[in-house]
C-alpha cells in the first residue's frame, strides 16, 4: 500500500494542468515536487535524460506529462518509466488525449498508454480528456480581434475545464489504490459548437466575439507559420477535422465517478474567467 509520506512528482507543474494537480495535491495535504525546464521544484527536460532521475530521487507517485506539441515522444517517456519502475515509483497518472484508446498503436500517446498497460510493477490511471476551456483564454481558440478563428464548422465539442482534469489527477494520485487501472474520458456536462462557445463569451464578458470558420488547411498553414511544428500541425488538423464532421467528444459522467462533484460547465467557466478576455479585447 502506497503512503503519503514521499512527495509526487507533477510533470509539466507550472503549466495549465499540472500547477493545478500540483495545488490540489497540496490543498489535501500531501507533498508534492513539481518539475520543469523553469520555475519548478525540481529541473525536468525531457531533451535531457540526465534531469529524470534528480527528478524522480524518492518518488512513489508520477503525475505524467509528455512533451507538448510533439508527436515523437514515445521512446523518451518508456526511458523515463524504465527510470521511475528501477527507482521505486510505483503508481502514474498519465494524461493522454480524448479518443487516444481507438487511435493506431504507433500513435506517440497511444504507444505511452499501451506501455504503461504493460507494466506490472506500476499500477496507473489514465485521463482522455476532451479540449480545454481555457484554449478559449490562453491558448489557439482565444478571441482575436473579435472573432474565434478555427475550422471547426458546426460540430459540437464537450469542452472541459482544466480544473476538473485537476480534480480528477489529484484524486488519483492521493488514492492510487481506488483508482488503479482506470482509464476516464473526462468531458464538460454539454457539448457546444464554437459559435455557442463564442455567444457564452460575448454575454459574460461584454465583449462582441464572433466565430469565424476558415479553411482548414489555411489554418493549419498559419499555425505553422506561427512556430508550430509541421508535425502537430497535422495534429491539430486532425483534431480540428474530427470536430468538424460531427464526431467530438460528448458529454459523459466520468469526472463526477472520479472526482466526486461534476464538472463545471462552460457557462461557469467563462463567468470565472470573463476578465482575461476584456484584458485581451482592450489591448
């Protein structure tokens, strides 16, 4: 049985889920060692075998992460769970992506989750969710000039709060035991088409957003253009295609079966964070 003396280590923990596993986890009253290339608790670049072990020094518990925007990543996280089993690490939760159980096992987060479903001496939990709320606040979905630029068409996406994977993570990592071999599709309460992701926004904020379709190869070239590499542009064209002929995730009860509370909606979220996008109209 797993105690809570040895801190987890949270992967990717001064970024948009794992600051928020690593407070939750802190909020319980367990330690915890955060973990990136700046600003954490501990050095961790994926680039550098050399940072996993420093990193991993008396860990039980891994809060997982791979490296984002990249799809050849694979080989790197099987060296750093070879590192984490020899160490004495014994239970992970990873974050994967909606979806990621039915793609080709080549795929660089299906090949991660098919690892971890082979090794014995580590139990695991892991978490597909659907896109983030906050990409509609700080990352590729937020408001530009009044409009929300995406080829998305009118496909529904059940968008999730990354509060909620938070609570999910954190759960799984504070009772590993309750939790071992489970595998959550974590999704909002509704599914919504940007457009009416992009009316919520509007009436929360006082601010006129728009949704904007585009072409998405256009999209994608620009994105490109903008410092995304090619390869998860491909990504991205893929996700945004999914969306787009009707087959995004849809609601279900999991972050509720996990967590204990069910997931806020994106009304909710949007009235939390409606200062971000009148920050960013007025500038």
């Amino acid at each position: 049985m797993l105690t809570s003396a040895s801190p987890t280590l949270v992967l990717g923990g001064t970024g948009k889920t794992g600051s928020r596993v690593a407070n939750r986890l802190l909020s319980r009253g367990l330690p915890v060692r955060t973990a990136a290339r700046s600003g954490a608790d501990a050095l961790f670049d994926w680039d550098d075998p050399g940072t996993y072990a420093p990193a991993l020094h008396g860990i039980k518990r891994v809060y997982l992460l791979g490296p984002v925007m990249r799809t050849d990543f694979a080989d790197q996280v099987s060296v750093f769970l070879d590192q984490a089993e020899a160490g004495g690490a014994r239970h992970v939760t990873y974050l994967s992506a909606y979806g990621t159980d039915s793609a080709p096992p080549e795929t660089a987060m299906r090949s991660v989750e098919l690892d971890l479903l082979s090794r014995p001496g580590l139990t695991h939990a892991i978490l597909r969710p659907a896109w983030f709320m906050q990409n509609f606040s700080e990352t590729f979905l937020k408001p530009i000039g009044g409009a929300i630029v995406v080829p998305a068409g009118d496909g529904a996406e059940a968008f999730i709060d990354a509060e909620d994977i938070a609570a999910v993570a954190s759960a799984t990592l504070a009772n590993p035991e309750a939790h071992a071999g489970t595998q959550y599709a974590l999704t909002g309460p509704e599914a919504l088409t940007i457009a009416e992701a992009a009316k919520i926004i509007s009436d929360v904020s006082g601010q006129a957003v728009d949704y904007t379709d585009i072409d998405r190869d256009e999209w994608v070239a620009a994105a490109v253009a903008g410092g995304v590499p090619a390869g998860y542009g491909a990504v991205l064209s893929v996700l945004t295609e999914t969306i787009a002929s009707g087959h995004g995730s849809r609601p279900n009860s999991d972050v509720e079966k996990a967590a204990g509370a069910a997931p806020a909606s994106f009304a909710d979220f949007a009235r939390r964070t409606a200062a971000a996008w009148a920050v960013n109209e007025a500038r």
